[in-house]
C-alpha cells in the first residue's frame, strides 16, 4: 500500500472519527439547562452569574427551564430547611435522566451557620450531589468554577455508569 | 533491654476505641443540645420594677444598719481595750449613672389613651403604664377580645391596625407561662399601643382574626412556635413548620438543634422507585429481573 501512516486518506480530509460516548458527553456537557430554583442569598449569586456580566450562557448553561422536566441541572442555592427538602425530592424525581445536582454556597453543603433543628446539615442527605461549591454565598466566579468541574465530570463519565447503581442496588 | 510487649496483656489486647471521622458530629453531645432553661422573669412591667427598687432599697438599708452596729461594737471594743476608736463608716452615695446607656424604666401612664382603656374596661385592666413613650396596656386573659374590640371600634382610641402580634415564653414565672402581646397602630392618630395577656399553660385565649383579619397566620405562628391555640381562629394548624413536626421550637425547652429531626433520611427508596426502574432498565436492555412466576 502506497499510503504513509502520516498521511490522511482520503475520507479524513472531510471526516470526524470519533467515539458515540464522547460525542454525547459532548453535547450533554456543553448545554446543561439548569432548573429556576432558588432558596435563598446564594440565589442572588446564581442570578448574576447567569446575566450579562457573568454570563453563563457562555458555557451554555444559561437557559433556566421554569420546570423540572427540561432541566439537566439543579442549582441548590440557599439553605435547605425540613420543609423544603420534600419538595426538592420531588423536583429532582421529576427531572429526566441524565440529572446533576450542584450544592451551592455552605448552607446547602453542610448546614452553613444554620447548626439547628429547621435545617438540614447538608443537602446530600436529601439527594446525591455532583460539585460542591463553598462559599457564603460563592461569588459567580466560583459558581462558574464549580459548573466547569462539572462539564469535566460530565466528559469523564460513561454511558454505563448511568445504569452502575441501578444493577449494584437490585444486585 | 526493651521488654518484649505481650499481645496478651489487657492493656495491649483492649484496642482503642475507633476514632470518630471528622465529618461525625455527635449531635447528642453537642452544646447546642442542651437545655439551660432562664431563671428569672424579663417581662417589662411597672409592678415588678417598682417592688425591685423597694427591695434594692431596703437591702441598702440594711447594709446601713450592719454597718453602723459593727462600727459601735468595734468602737466599744476599742475603748476597753484601750485603743484609739475607729473610723465611723460613711453611708455610700449611689454613683450617678449614665443616663445614656441605662434601659428606660417603666413610669406610672399618663396618656389619655391608657387612661380611657381603663375607664372604659374597669378591672379587666390588670396594669397600664409607659416605657421610652411606649404605651403598654396588661388586660386580663379572658378579656382580650373586648379590649381589641373596643381599641378598634372606640372613636377616641381608633386603632385600625395591627401591626404584631407576638409570644414569649417564660419558663420561671409561676402564675402564668407565656406572654401575647398585641402591637396595635393608629395610622388616623399616629400612635402605637400593646395590648398584652399572661397565659398559663393550656389556656386558649380568643381569636382576633374577627376583629383584625390579619391576625390569622401570626396566630398561627405562635401556635407553631409556642403551642398556644387560639379559639375560634379559622385555620389554626401549623405554618413554619411541616404538618408532622413534634414540639414547639421557641419554647425554652426546645434544644436549639431539635428533638430528633436530625435523624430523618430523604433517600431511602420508600416508594420502591429504584427497584420500579431498575426493572424498567433491564427490560430495555432485554434482562428479565423479574421473579419467575410460580405457575
């Protein structure tokens, strides 16, 4: 054969190869849509990280869905108290899969300066938490930060894990 | 020569106990737990400041008395033995205080407002009297709802209002457990006034969401936080709290971290939803999990 291993054939000079994982890693990553969902000062935060100065639409993420059900993400933005934690349990059943959850600012990811009976010590005991973000509340850079791990860990997974603790749990 | 260590001995065969994590917080340790219940009773009021002074002065006067007795005992004592007598005691003048920083000290009332609240109500009025210009008005439990009635629909009074309503618990006072006061407001007259009852423990006082609507969910409130029911109130369950919550969280014997409702799990799979989609999962993936059937 005639063709060098450092030559592109003919088909690569108009082709992508690639994997299907990464390519849906890819699209997953770059247009997380996160849900309309704030509890308390750290939403105040999330809301000027997504306006203009900010922008968050940058990486597309700017696009907040008035409901669960388009959303990819949700953004725990404040202190989570014992009534509302049923009802964040039903927003994220509610959301489909492939679903993120970003813990935001020291109240949703340990309890902040709230160590008392109306609040709970943390969000993760509610839902599992993808990136937490401290901070009181995180300035929208470190909001940004934290999403930026986040498309990181969306990169890194695979189409399998989805299913990992679905199978671990009926065994 | 170093002893050689015997695994056998209690002191080296007892392991130490595991060390809790970092990220473990012994909540029933925790200071935040514990309960210190008050000791005195901080209800403003020109009775109790008044018998205070009555007491702090005759403790002076008492003092005054010691001091003059042991100084004539002593001044005997020196004269038979001889020596010189000594120094008479000088009575302690009060320090002047700074008037500044001093809390302002309930005074006998003298607005007309007061003044017509008890002509017009009689022995229902158990105090009245005023406090950095603040006019408080103590009414007998049972009599709230005519005082609020009256502070609302009597011309020379004329309260519209009600700005507050708000409940204390005090755990050392003895004739009564709780506090209501009632933070009326006149907007036509441009003047404030609290109406307050003592309520023991279990005592249901009127309602005054027929009088002033807006007293419906601050009621409510104080149910929720002090466990005062309000009689004859439209919806008288909890607000802040969820429907299912043990305990009053503002009375002094509530622990600041609560009675347990650190303890409750979110996650656990009540409904059965993981099982339901793991098998949903797998048929899609042409896995059958299912039981097979007995027949």
């Amino acid at each position: 054969m005639g063709m060098s291993i450092n030559q592109p054939s003919t088909f690569e000079h108009f082709l992508i190869t690639t994997k299907v994982e990464k390519v849906m890693n890819w699209s997953r990553a770059t247009s997380v849509w996160p849900v309309t969902f704030g509890l308390a000062c750290c939403a105040i935060e999330m809301m000027a990280a997504g306006a203009s100065r900010f922008d968050f639409d940058r990486f597309g993420a700017g696009i907040f869905r008035a409901t669960p059900r388009q959303a990819d993400l949700m953004i725990i933005a404040g202190t989570v108290t014992y009534k509302m934690a049923p009802v964040i349990k039903t927003l994220y059943d509610q959301m489909p899969e492939p679903k993120w959850v970003i813990a935001m600012g020291s109240c949703a990811t340990a309890g902040g300066p709230f160590d008392s009976y109306h609040t709970i010590q943390g969000v993760d005991k509610v839902i599992p938490v993808d990136v937490f973000i401290p901070g009181c509340p995180p300035r929208p850079e470190s909001l940004i930060y934290g999403f930026m791990k986040l498309q990181d860990k969306i990169m890194t997974s695979s189409l399998a894990d989805r299913y990992k603790d679905i199978f671990e749990e009926v065994g | 020569m170093a002893e050689p260590i015997d695994p056998q001995t209690p002191e080296a065969s007892a392991a130490p106990e595991a060390p809790a994590g970092p990220y473990v917080y012994d909540y029933a340790a925790s200071p935040q737990r514990q309960i210190v219940l008050p000791k005195t009773v901080p209800l403003p009021s020109l009775k109790t400041y008044l018998a205070e002074q009555k007491a702090a002065a005759a403790a002076d006067e008492a003092k005054w008395v010691k001091m003059q007795a042991d100084f004539e005992s002593a001044k005997a004592k020196a004269e038979a033995e001889g020596k010189d007598a000594p120094k008479p005691p000088v009575r302690p003048v009060p320090r002047k205080d700074d008037n500044d920083l001093k809390t302002p000290v309930p005074q006998a009332a003298q607005d007309a407002d007061l003044l017509t609240l008890v002509a017009l109500l009689g022995d229902k009025v158990e105090e009245i009297f005023e406090q950095a210009g603040e006019l408080v008005c103590q009414v007998k439990k049972e009599a709230i709802f005519e005082a609020l009635k009256l502070c609302r629909d009597e011309a020379a009074l004329n309260y519209e209002m009600l700005a507050d309503e708000s409940g204390t618990h005090y755990p050392a006072a003895t004739d009564f457990a709780f506090s209501v006061v009632y933070h009326l407001t006149s907007i036509s007259r441009r003047k404030r006034l609290r109406l307050r009852i003592l309520v023991p423990e279990g005592f249901v006082p009127e309602s005054a969401c027929a009088i002033y609507p807006g007293a419906n969910w601050m009621e409510r409130e104080i149910y929720d936080m002090l466990g005062i029911r309000f009689a004859n109130h439209p919806d008288m369950t909890r607000i802040l709290c969820p429907e299912d919550w043990e305990g009053y969280p503002l009375r002094k014997d509530y622990p600041v971290v609560g009675w347990g409702q650190r303890d409750i799990t979110f996650r656990e799979d009540r409904g059965g939803m993981i099982e339901r989609i793991a098998l949903q999962k797998a048929g899609q993936l042409g896995i059958n999990l299912k039981q097979p059937k007995a027949e």
